[in-house]
C-alpha cells in the first residue's frame, strides 16, 4: 500500500508567543519548528498501516529549504521517503496554492491513501485536505480519530466523534483523510531511524512562484498577539463555612 503524508514546518509554541520585530512572524530564536501535532498522528498512521498491511510511507511539505529539517524527522518515525515542495524563505502560501502543489505530488504517483493532519497548529484554516481532495476526485473525511483500511476489498473504515454522536464512514481507495490528535500516540525515533534519516535522500521540486497563485491566494498584514485573560482569585472567608455560604447553603 502506497501512502502519501502531508505535513507543515510550524513553530513550536510551548509558552508566551513573541513577534518578530516587523510584526509579521512568531519570533522561534528560543523554540524552532516542528509539525503540527495532528500530523505527527498521521504520519504515525501511515507508518503502522504500512507495517502491517506492506508498502511504503512518503510524506511531503511545502516550505522553505530549512523545512527539510520536519521531513527528516518523519523518516527517522519509518518514512522511507521524501519531497520537499521548494519554497522562498519567508513566502506565505494560502490554502489554494498550497493544494495545488501538493496535487501535483499525489496525482504524480500512484498513491492509494493520502494522509493530512486535521488543520495545522498555525493557521488551522481546515481547507488543505478537502481541497486537495477535490483537485483528484478523490472521496475524503475529516476529523478522523480512528481508521481501519481493508486492503483486500480496497476500502477505508473512518470514524470520529462530532458533538457526542459518533459518525462512520466507508471510502473507497484511492481517498483523502485528515486526522485529529488522538487517534494514535506517535512513536519516538529510534537511534537506528535517526541514522537512516540523516542518510536518506530528499527529493526536491519548485514551489509555486512569489507572483503567482500564490500571492494572490494570501497576503500577510500583520500578526497579533490577543490579549491573555487576567486570572483574578476571590477570598471566600475563612474555613468551610465560608464556602458554603457563598454557594447559599447556610446564611
């Protein structure tokens, strides 16, 4: 089974979110980058379905040549291989342009599961996997939190849980599925696939064009940090009795 993972280079925010002077990035000096934590589940997906059903797990990001970095890191998790969609450091790629380029990685080979994370922890705009899934005609289901693939009978069994009714889904293969944390608890890279992955090749292909689809998909004003809520406390009094006063059990 041939599977096709997409992820995306993101900051790592464990904390407060700093600006970069300019306003217009999240300063990453003191955190780096990662991918989205509902694509580290896809790619842990894609790698359990190829060990036990055969084939191989390619994953694919559209980034700048430092992205090279996040794909390394899904082939150190089983990966056996890579593409990287080359863009201009600093470009932002809206949704459209972005499916676009990553069409023309699936539709260029013969993939028959492409694996997305739900939304990426950045923009989380949910458009990505659909509109990829309509670039090849393929049947697509979001928000999955568990997946079974018949091999035999070329079908996908998804699942998920939308406002505590659980929802079911049959696809058919060749399909789109985009994945929520949860839905598996990805590994840790053994010192084995650290190895392979610094050795492993990366294929390497333009991106979209600074005056093309991808300027006129999105354009960056300015980032802005909300406001964080003031956390107050209330002294009640003093001992128990002072709590359930307040809740009107005594007066």
């Amino acid at each position: 089974m041939e599977i096709l993972v997409c992820v995306k280079r993101v900051p790592t925010v464990g904390g407060a979110i700093t600006l970069t002077a300019d306003r217009r990035a999240i300063d990453t000096k003191a955190s780096g980058f990662a991918i989205s934590p509902h694509e580290e589940c896809a790619v842990e997906e894609a790698v359990r379905l190829a060990e036990r059903l055969g084939g191989s797990v390619t994953v694919a990001t559209l980034g700048p040549a430092a992205a090279e970095e996040q794909l390394r890191a899904c082939l150190a998790l089983g990966a056996s291989g890579a593409v990287l969609i080359e863009t201009e450091p600093g470009l932002e790629v809206g949704p459209i342009a972005t499916a676009a380029a990553l069409h023309a990685v699936a539709a260029g080979g013969r993939f028959d599961l492409v694996l997305l994370g739900n939304e990426a922890s950045d923009t989380g705009d949910y458009q990505v996997g659909i509109r990829l899934a309509h670039l090849l005609g393929w049947p697509a289901a979001t928000g999955i939190k568990a997946l079974a693939v018949d091999d035999a009978s070329g079908w996908v069994s998804a699942s998920r849980t939308y406002r505590g009714v659980l929802e079911m889904f049959a696809l058919e293969l060749p399909c789109v599925v985009t994945v929520k944390e949860g839905i598996n608890l990805p590994r840790y890279p053994s010192l084995p696939g650290r190895l392979r992955a610094k050795r492993a090749p990366v294929t390497r292909v333009p991106g979209p064009e600074p005056a093309g689809a991808a300027a006129a998909d999105v354009r960056m004003t300015s980032l802005r940090v909300p406001d964080a809520p003031k956390k107050q406390a209330t002294v009640l009094g003093q001992g128990a009795e002072a709590v359930l006063v307040e809740l009107g059990v005594v007066s």
